[in-house]
C-alpha cells in the first residue's frame, strides 16, 4: 500500500498521541535508510519504502506507567519489569491505535538465535533524527587508539537520559516521498567533546555523566536513579522494599 504523507501523519499521530504521555517518544523512519548503513548481518528484511517507528522512553515513563504497572502487581516472577512494562504498554498501544495494521513489534533487548540484537537500536534513533549516534569512528586520530569502544546516542533535548525501546515495523505500508530523512541534531560536535562523551560512555558509565554530555531538559528522579543503580538481580528486592512486591518468596 502506498502511502501520502497524509497517510503517514495518520499512522504516526494516533501512536504519538497515546505514547507522548505516557513519557514516550516516536519517530518515523524507512527501513531502507537503516538498511543503507548496518553490515549485512543485521539488515531487515523489508522493502526499502517500508514504514517503521522507533520508540523511546523518556525519564517519565517511570513515574507514568512503570510506578503504576508495579502497582497493578504484574511483576511477580518476570524477568524485567521494566522491559514486560514497556512491552505491555507499547503492545496495547500499538492494537488501540493502529487496529487495521499487521505491525511488528521488535524490542531493544530481543535477540536473533545467532544472539545479534534484531534490531540495532542506535543506528535506527540515529537515522530516524532522533538521537544522533556518535560512534568512536567519528573521530580521527582518538587518544584510545586501537581499543575496542562503543558508540552511544545522544538526545538533542535529554542528552542521555532516554533509552531506545522498540521498533514498529508497520509491514505493507510504503511510504516513498512521503517522508524525507532529517539529520539528528549534531549537539556535541567539537572533537573534544565527542572524545569525552565516548570516554565517559565506555570508562566510567556506571556514574551516568555521559547522560549530562549537554544540559538536559529533564533527568531521571531519585527513585528512577536508584532503581536503576541496583544490579538487575537485585531490583526484586528493591520492589520489595518499596512494598511493591509480597514478602513471601
Ligand atoms: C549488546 C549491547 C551491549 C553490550 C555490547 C555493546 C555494543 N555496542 O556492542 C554491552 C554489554 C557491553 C553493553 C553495555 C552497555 N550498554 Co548496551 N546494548 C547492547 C545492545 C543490546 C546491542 C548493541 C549491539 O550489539 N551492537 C552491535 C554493533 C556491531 O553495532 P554498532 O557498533 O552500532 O555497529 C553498527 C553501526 O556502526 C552501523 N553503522 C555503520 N555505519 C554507520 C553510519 C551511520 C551514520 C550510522 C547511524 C550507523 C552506521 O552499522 C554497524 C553494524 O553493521 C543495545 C540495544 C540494541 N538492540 O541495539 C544496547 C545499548 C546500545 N546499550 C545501551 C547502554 C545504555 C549500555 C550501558 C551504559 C549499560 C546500561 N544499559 O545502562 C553499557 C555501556 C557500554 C559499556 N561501557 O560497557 C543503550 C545505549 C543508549 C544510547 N544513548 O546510545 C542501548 C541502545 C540500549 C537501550 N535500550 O537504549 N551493551
């Protein structure tokens, strides 16, 4: 099916207009452009017109839905609360919103049986204008040399207080001229800066100033930032502690 911009505005807003305040954001993109720059190990296999979304939590998300999801006591015996949280709310979402649609529902943590993610989360942010993914290539002669770093995104209003979570493929829809690919903003764009960012991501990301490379619009709230300090093994414990989980175990 070939789509208007028309069309697009009308797949796109509904899902905004229930995700937006849940603290989510989404972002439209072509598979083709994604396609255009992974290795072919981790293209996806779609047409190139093919409509897709990408889907990130801002630090809202924990006091909007992920509080009350713990309220509701559907995390006894999951996994990851936070990723069965985003899971049911993106779903639900997704079937409110765009119930004539077959979408797939790919998430940030989903591996293939060959254990590469399905989808890589910051090349899709990155070519969708979302966050611009600033990658150890993009420095020339880097003080690190030889070592191995990984690249990190950065969020033009949340620096890097944000994580990427889905992406919607929204299968036979095509969307051509429709939409037209804007650059993320380059929001650290000296080399030193770039330099410090990619240093402080790769050896000391466990203090988080890599999420303050910029001023930020908004953080993550005490509670937020404790939650996730904790070592995932022990976030039960901590839900229980807040009296979210029942004593017995
Ligand atoms: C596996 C993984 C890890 C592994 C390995 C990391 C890695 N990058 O390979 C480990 C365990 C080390 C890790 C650690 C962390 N991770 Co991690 N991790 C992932 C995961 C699941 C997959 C990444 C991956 O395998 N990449 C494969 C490599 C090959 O991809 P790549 O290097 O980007 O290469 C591609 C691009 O370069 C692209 N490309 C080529 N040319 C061009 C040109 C352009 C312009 C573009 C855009 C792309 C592009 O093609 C290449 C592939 O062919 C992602 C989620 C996801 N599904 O993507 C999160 C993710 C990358 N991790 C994330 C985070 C936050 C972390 C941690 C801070 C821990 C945490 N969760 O808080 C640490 C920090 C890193 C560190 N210092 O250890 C965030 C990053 C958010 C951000 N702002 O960028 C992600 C996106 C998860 C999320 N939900 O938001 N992680």
């Amino acid at each position: 099916m070939a789509m208007s911009s028309d069309t697009v505005l009308n797949v796109v807003e509904p899902l905004r207009e229930s995700l937006t305040p849940l603290g989510f954001e989404v972002y439209p993109l072509k598979i083709g452009w994604y396609n255009a720059v992974v290795s072919p190990a981790h293209q996806l296999y779609y047409s190139a017109d093919t409509l897709a979304l990408v889907v990130l939590s801002t630090p809202s998300m924990f006091e909007k839905v992920f509080l009350p999801f713990l309220q509701t006591g559907c995390c006894e015996d999951v996994r990851d609360p936070i990723d069965q949280c985003v899971a049911q709310t993106v779903r639900s979402c997704v079937s409110e919103c765009l119930p004539e649609q077959t979408v797939d529902i790919i998430f940030d943590h989903e591996m293939l049986p060959n254990r590469k993610p399905k989808f890589l989360a910051q090349t899709a942010a990155h070519v969708a204008g979302a966050a611009r993914y600033y990658r150890p290539s993009d420095v020339q002669d880097p003080p690190w040399g030889d070592k191995k770093m990984f690249g990190v995104c950065v969020h033009p209003r949340l620096g890097g207080w944000f994580a990427i979570r889905a992406l919607l493929v929204l299968k036979g829809v095509e969307v051509g001229e429709a939409l037209q690919q804007v650059d993320p903003p380059n929001c650290v764009s000296s080399r030193e800066a770039k330099i410090e960012l990619l240093e402080r991501f790769n050896l000391c990301w466990r203090d988080w100033t890599y999420r303050d490379i910029i001023l930020a619009e908004e953080s993550y709230s005490p509670q937020q930032r404790q939650y996730f300090i904790t070592p995932p093994g022990k976030r039960q414990e901590l839900l229980r502690q807040w009296g979210f989980l029942s004593q017995a175990d």
